[in-house]
C-alpha cells in the first residue's frame, strides 16, 4: 500500500521490460515497510530530455538509467559526479532538495563489492569488453589497485578508446588470441554481452588461465552462464553477475528512499523466482 506522501523513483530504458530492477526495487520497499514506490519507465532516446526535465516537476526522487541511455544522459544533468565523469556514463540519478537532477554511476561500486571479497592478487586482470560495463569494470579494478588490466574486444578500436582514457596500466589484446591473453591471469571478467540472450556458449578456451584465478560474468540473465560453468569445472573460483546488480542499486535506494538495504541471500532468491 502506498499513500498520497510515497516517494517515487524508477528505471528508465528502451526497451525496460527484461530489467529485474523493478523487482529488487519492490523486494526492499515491502521488506523496509517504505512508502514508496519504484516503477519501469519505458522511454524511447527521442524522448529522453523530455522525460528527464519532468522527474523533479513530477515530484520524482530519482531513477536508474539503463541501456541505452546511461551515456546519453549525461549532458542532460545538473551535477554530474566524478565517477560518472570517469567512467563518461550515469547509471543513478538523484532529485537534490533544491530540485536539481545530479548524476553518479554506481556499477563501479556494485562491481567492487561483489568481486572484492574474492580477490586474491591483484597483479593481472583481463576484461573481455570495451562497452559501458567494461569502462566501469577498469575504473574500479583501477581504484582496487591491480597493477596490470588488459582489454580484449572483438572490435580493436573501442579497446584502443579505453587505453586512452584509462592510461598506462591499461593494454589490450586482440580479440582473435583471446585464450593466450589469459596467462597468468589473477582476475577475468566478461564485460561483454555474450550470454544475455539465451546463456549462449562463450568461445573461449581457458587453458591458460591458472586456476587459482576469479573469473566474474558481470551478465546476469542466468545464474550461471556457460562461462563459469567452464570455469568452475576445472576449479576456478567463480562470482556470478547478480551480486553486481543487487550492490549497485545500494546507494540509489539509500538515496531515494532512505534506508541502505542490505544484499541477501533472501533478495538473491527472490529475484531468481519466477
Ligand atoms: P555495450 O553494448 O556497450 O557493449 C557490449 C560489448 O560486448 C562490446 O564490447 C561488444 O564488442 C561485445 N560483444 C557483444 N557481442 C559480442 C560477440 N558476439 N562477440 C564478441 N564480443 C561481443 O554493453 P554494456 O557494456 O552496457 O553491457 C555489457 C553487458 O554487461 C550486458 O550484458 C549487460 O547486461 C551487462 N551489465 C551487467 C551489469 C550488472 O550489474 N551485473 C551492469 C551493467 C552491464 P564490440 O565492441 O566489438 O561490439
């Protein structure tokens, strides 16, 4: 139940329909007793600036941004905070009291918390993806201090994009000796799209990896994908996308509604329920 006084936030996106934010969103609002509301927000690019304007006239708090607009509405903000800046993508919006729409991007601190627990060097990581997701993955893999991080992406010239904005720690590898970039490996992360639709196979031959390395999908459409399924068979440790997902809708709920929420096993089962 919800009153005349609710606070309101929601995802925008095109299409918004496949976001599992709503549910995450509704799980905490029912479980806190919050008056508030969290709502899918289905908005096409052509409309974007329009919708954006009328958050703070509608009394929003704020809301997600998803694909793909996390870039595009950037300049479309008040504030917009250094890490957003960083990264060149929003992925949290927050109403300030003052009625102004300031931007920050969490997926730096949601990769961060899921990963960091199962960390154990940090001399080499290997992020397969030059996208949005993968420039937020090597800003935090930056600030988490590992001293190497090579990208490897099917088209060269996005890889060669985040070499220079992230500097000289940052290199890359082609796509097509994928399997020999692997060696002596402490980390690999898919920051790619393979898997979302359908858990497709990931061509990849992992023997090169050690096994002592983590391997993290940051997709999330199946609990499981077909990578770490393969890694976890020859004993890699492996850290699902999900707890990316759950950490970084922490601070936009903190901010919008009140009360930090926690990420448990509860929400983890909640969100994988029909
Ligand atoms: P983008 O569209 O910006 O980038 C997609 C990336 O995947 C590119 O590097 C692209 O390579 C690569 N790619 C796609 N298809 C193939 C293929 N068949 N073979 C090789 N490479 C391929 O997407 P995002 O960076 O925004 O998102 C990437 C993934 O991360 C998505 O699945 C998204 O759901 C997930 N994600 C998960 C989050 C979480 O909280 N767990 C948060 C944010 C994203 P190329 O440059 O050559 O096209």
């Amino acid at each position: 139940m919800i009153s005349g006084k609710a606070k309101i936030a929601g995802v925008i996106g095109w299409p918004v329909a496949h976001s599992l934010s709503p549910k995450m969103h509704q799980f905490w609002l029912n479980y806190y007793g919050v008056d508030g509301a969290y709502i899918p927000l289905p908005v096409k690019p052509e409309d974007l600036a329009h919708v954006i304007k009328a958050l703070p006239m509608m009394g929003f708090r704020g809301a997600n941004v998803t694909v793909p607009h996390k870039e595009t509405v950037v300049p479309l903000l008040d504030i917009v905070d250094a890490e957003a800046t960083k990264v060149g993508a929003v992925n949290t919006i927050i109403v300030t009291p003052d009625g102004k729409l300031k931007g920050t991007n969490t997926d730096t601190y949601g990769f961060t918390k899921n990963v960091r627990p199962h960390l154990k060097a940090k001399n080499k990581a290997v992020i397969l993806g030059a996208g949005g997701a993968a420039r937020a993955v090597c800003q935090a893999l930056l600030k988490e201090g590992f001293a190497r991080i090579v990208i490897v992406n099917r088209t060269p010239e996005r890889a060669a994009a985040l070499l220079k904005q992230f500097g000289e720690k940052v290199s890359a590898e082609p796509w097509e000796t994928r399997a020999r970039a692997l060696e002596a490996t402490d980390l690999l992360v898919n920051a790619t799209s393979i898997g979302l639709v359908g858990n497709q196979a990931f061509d990849l031959d992992l023997s090169a990896l050690p096994t002592q390395a983590v391997v993290n999908d940051i997709v999330y459409a199946a609990s499981f994908t077909s990578l770490l399924e393969k890694a976890r068979a020859r004993g890699n440790t492996i850290v699902s996308g999900m707890g990316m997902l759950q950490h970084q809708a922490v601070p936009g709920f903190e901010a919008w509604y009140g009360i930090k929420p926690q990420v448990t096993d509860e929400l983890t089962r909640h969100m994988l329920s029909d």
